[in-house]
C-alpha cells in the first residue's frame, strides 16, 4: 500500500513538472501583460519597474553594428604563382588557410598588381604580369570586395590587358578603384555600402614607378597618377558623399623598412584633404605605420601572394582589420601572416609574427584570442596586437539587420532589431514581433540546440522569472528586470515556437555569440557575463561556454576575472576561435 502511494505521489510530481514546462511553451507573450500576481498596486509597480529600466536602458551609449574592412597588400597570380596553382591543381590554393578570416568581415581590400587576361606563360625573372582569367573567381570565393588597380603591373598588357581586367571583376562583383577606361573613370571615388556605412576609396600610383603612358587620358585606359590637387578635389567630392574616405597609394622603396619622402608627403597631405586613412603598397615588405592628425597610415603592408620568396622579409605580410561604427573607428587589429610553399597565406607563429609586427614601429595594446587545445581538454589563450581608438564598453546594439530562411521555404525572412524591439518580415509581410515588455539586446539566427535547422536565438531583458505556471515550491514570482535567453523556431505554417526559455539568468549576458569553439562538431554558446550591480549597463567580468544539453545549457568553460568586451567569433583553416578585447 506503501508503495502506491509513493508511486500515485512521484506521478503526480511528474504530472506538475509536466504542466509547468508545457504552459510555458505555449505561453502567449505577444500580448502585452505583465504579471498578474498580486495587487493592482503590484501590477503598477512591475510597469513603473519597466518603464524605469527601458529610461535607463536608452540612456547607455548605443552601439551599431558596425562594419568591418580587412586590408592586404600585394596579390599576383603571375609566374611562379601560376605554375604554382597549376601544379596543385587547385586555383584557390593560395588562400585555402586563410579564406576562413578573409570572410568574416564584412569589406576586403587588396592591391591587385596583374592584369587578367589571356596570354602567353611570364618566366620567373620578367617583370611583366600577367594572370589568367578564373583569378577572378578565386579572389571572390576568398572574400575579396574592392581592389586597387593602380600600380605598375595592372597595365603591363596594355588597354586590351586593363579592360579584360575590368570585365572580370565586374562579373563577379569585385569593385575596383584607380584605373578606367579614361582619366574620369580612374580618378573617380568607388563607393561600396554595407549595413548602412558608405565608404568611398580612391587608389593613386606614383609617378617614380611607372611609366608616363600608364596614366589613364581622356580616350585611354589607365591608372589614376599621385596628383596631390586632384586628389585632394577627389577627396572633398568623397568626403560630402560617404562616411569614410579611404585612399590607396602605390609608391615607395622596394625591400625598405621605412616610406620615402613621396609616401609621406602624398599621405599627408591625404588626410589633410579629409581622408580617414591610407593604405600603402609597392615596397613589397612590411613598412612602419604612422599616426597622423589621429588617423592611420599603413606605408606597406607587404606580399600577400607573391612568388618573392628568395627574401624572409617579402615572404611577411600584415592583415589589417578596421572596426568601423557611424561616430568613427574603434579598433584596429593586425594578424601577422607568412607565405608558405612559395604562395600559400599562413597565419605567422608567434616569434614571426612578434618580428612582424615589431617593424610597424608602433605602441600597441592587446586582445585575447582563445583556442580550444585538444591534447590538454581545454581553452588556452593567445595575445593579439590591437589599436584601440574608443573606451572599451561592451556592446550596447541598438539596430541590427539580418536575413536568413528559418522555416526553410527558400525566402529569406528578414529580422530587424531596433531599441530593443525584434521585428520579423517575409516578403515584406509583417510576420512576428517580441513583445513590448521586452528589451531585447541582440539576437542570432544560429543552429544554437544542434538540431539541424536554424533558430531564431534571443538575448533579453523582462521581468518575472516565470511564465504563465511557476513551480509550486516557489511562494512568489521575482518580478524584477533580468536578463533571459530564449530560443525559437520558426516553423512552417509561419509561427514562431519557444524551443527553451530561461528563468532570471543568474549573471546577465552582456554579449553572446554562437559556434562550435571546442571542435566537437556541436555548436556552442560563448558569453560576456556582467553583473546586475551595473545598472543595466553590463560591463564583462567574465568570458563563458556553455554547452547545450538537450534541456538547457550547462557551462564548460569560464575565464579569469577581467574587464571584458567586443566578443567576435574568427575562422581560419576550418578551425573557430573567440576573440574578445581586454583592459587592465
């Protein structure tokens, strides 16, 4: 009899536990309500609770998303490279290592020193280039967005050369400055715009590194020449129709540490004008960098993929990434790179790249970089060299755009986030939006439950700790504001399902990000957490992994102590790390 009565007693448990977890799965948050617990005068200060965290949470500096640039130096697919390529059989084999962090941002510059087009095969000791068509196609699958045409060997094959060069990248959406088919067309800002920050870039070539009839005329292709007047109107003109205004010069001593007198005076005399920064070539070796009035100049970021590798030096090159928001630059990173096998871009090892970056002559700080070390089961942690132009403050995302197809009906439904309401369109039909006693702060359309489809991922602030149904030990709701994560799927009869919700999340999440970071095939969900004593402003004291275990998140891992922000994701050779800034 005993025995029945424990049993009648655990499935009548498990029948509650049952209730709880299916009300709040079906629980209706699109309407407003807040908790109906209690008083009319507890209802009131819950919303006067809300409304007074939504003042606070509007007064925190807001973020956009930004936009990211990547800059590399020198890239021919000539001599050696091309028989290099063709020996592997494989044309993107130079950037195989490297495409991963080439395409994780957002914007990605080169100086394309070939023409491609057709011809005969250039031996290893001409100093004509030519490359074949395809390089085309091989430089777009890597990332690549614009590149600067204006150097000594884009117009080695003449104008059939330059136009065959133009009609490739056209056709695969690759924008080019400083060259055209006539002098208007060479000297003319290239705009490119991404999530609503306009850039324009102008590419000058100098006078002392070319011939004269490879500038660009009035009725002949060619390159834009190093005009100081001209560039300076250009700039102007740029400068009333972009955000930023980035200039490309080709000049310089080859295989010399530091600019001549024509590299500085032209970039000067650039950011003068009104130029937010310049980036160098030509040297063929990693040059010194200079701040000037505030603002950057890279003298030469050296061969990217270039046969020179008679020389250590012009077998280094630099990757330079710029953080980009409306109100300026935030950061800049730098990411030493070698060629390896003559052409194949490899991240430098550590004493390399300490060597490489020792010759931008420059006080930097640092960023942590955290990689999951197989033999040991656990993170370990690398340094990289940073500028850090802003405050560190963890990321206050106030819009943000995204598209993805979730319910896999081949159209992509558009998720846009602004002051705290996520809104979903398909089609532009009106399809969902969280509810207005919610602030979300950022969301990610990532496979987070490892189930194979796509889920709608929430970071958000609501009060209650509960749903419609708590469990029956809990004697009252904590009504207060906390910091939740929510998951939904969205399914195929255009609604959107609660997968899992959290109760008031212990510490909140200032940042989140999503990937598989310990190589286990299964993604992860990598966080900044804050404390709840910083008003609602979430400053990093932590970087946290938590793993998905069918019913929630269980941690794996946690950092020291620190000031933490700007969490990022990178990739490189099929491998995922998390990077994050950090000051003492």
């Amino acid at each position: 009899m005993k025995g029945r009565i424990v049993w009648v007693i655990l499935f009548s448990v498990l029948g509650i536990f049952i209730a709880i977890f299916e009300s709040d799965k079906v629980f209706d948050f699109s309407v407003l309500s807040f908790s109906k617990d209690g008083s009319t005068n507890k209802q009131e200060e819950v919303k006067k609770n809300f409304l007074t965290f939504l003042e606070q949470k509007k007064k925190i500096t807001s973020v956009d998303d930004g936009v990211s640039l990547i800059a590399v130096g020198d890239i021919s697919y000539s001599r050696g490279v091309e028989r290099m390529v063709k020996a592997k059989g494989d044309i993107n084999y130079p950037f195989l290592e490297i495409k991963d962090y080439l395409k994780n941002s957002d914007l990605v510059f080169a100086n394309l020193e070939t023409p491609i087009t057709e011809g005969r095969e250039i031996s290893d000791f001409e100093m004509v280039f030519r490359s074949n068509p395809g390089t085309e196609q091989a430089l777009k699958d890597a990332g690549f967005s614009i590149m600067s045409l204006a150097n000594n060997h884009t117009p080695n094959f003449g104008e059939r050369g330059l136009l065959d060069t133009f009609a490739c990248l056209d056709r695969v959406n690759i924008v080019y400055s400083g060259a055209g088919k006539n002098n208007e067309e060479a000297d003319a800002p290239v705009y490119i715009e991404r999530k609503g920050i306009r850039f324009a870039f102008l590419s000058y070539n100098d006078f002392d590194v070319v011939p004269a009839y490879y500038e660009a005329s009035e009725n002949r292709a060619g390159t834009a020449f190093m005009r100081i007047e001209k560039m300076n109107e250009n700039v102007k003109k740029a400068k009333e129709n972009s955000d930023f205004v980035i200039i490309s010069m080709h000049s310089g001593t080859e295989y010399v540490d530091n600019p001549n007198n024509s590299q500085i005076n032209f970039a000067h005399s650039a950011i003068d004008a009104g130029a937010d920064m310049v980036i160098g070539h030509h040297p063929h070796v990693v040059q010194t960098v200079e701040e000037y009035k505030g603002k950057f100049i890279f003298y030469s970021l050296g061969n990217f993929v270039f046969d020179q590798s008679w020389s250590q030096d012009t077998t280094e090159a630099l990757l330079v990434k710029i953080y980009f928001t409306k109100n300026g630059i935030s950061k800049i990173s730098f990411l030493p790179v070698v060629s390896d096998n003559l052409v194949q871009v490899k991240v430098a090892d550590r004493e390399e790249a300490k060597k490489i970056i020792t010759r931008l002559k420059l006080s930097l700080d640092e960023s942590f970089l955290y990689f999951w070390n197989n033999g040991k089961g656990d993170f370990e942690k690398e340094t990289r060299s940073v500028i850090y132009q802003k405050e560190l403050v963890s990321k206050n995302i106030f819009s943000k755009e995204e598209s993805a197809d979730l319910d896999n009906d081949s159209v992509l439904e558009k998720y846009i986030l602004e002051n705290g309401v996520i809104k979903v369109f398909e089609m532009g039909n009106f399809i969902w939006q969280s509810p207005v006693d919610w602030w979300v702060d950022d969301f990610a359309l990532v496979d987070s439950d490892n189930s194979g489809n796509l889920n709608l991922n929430l970071s958000l602030w609501k009060e209650g700790n509960f749903g419609s149904s708590k469990p029956f030990w809990i004697k009252e709701n904590d009504m207060s504001i906390k910091n939740h994560f929510f998951i939904y799927e969205f399914s195929v009869d255009k609604e959107f399902k609660q997968v899992w919700s959290s109760s008031n999340l212990a510490v909140p999440n200032c940042e989140f990000k999503i990937g598989d970071v310990d190589m286990d095939g299964k993604n992860d969900l990598i966080v900044i957490e804050g404390s709840y004593l910083d008003d609602f402003s979430c400053k990093g004291n932590y970087v946290a992994v938590w793993k998905w275990n069918s019913w929630g998140f269980s941690n794996e891992w946690r950092s020291e102590s620190g000031v933490f922000s700007n969490l990022e994701l990178e990739k490189n050779n099929n491998e995922t790390f998390f990077t994050v800034d950090f000051s003492r």
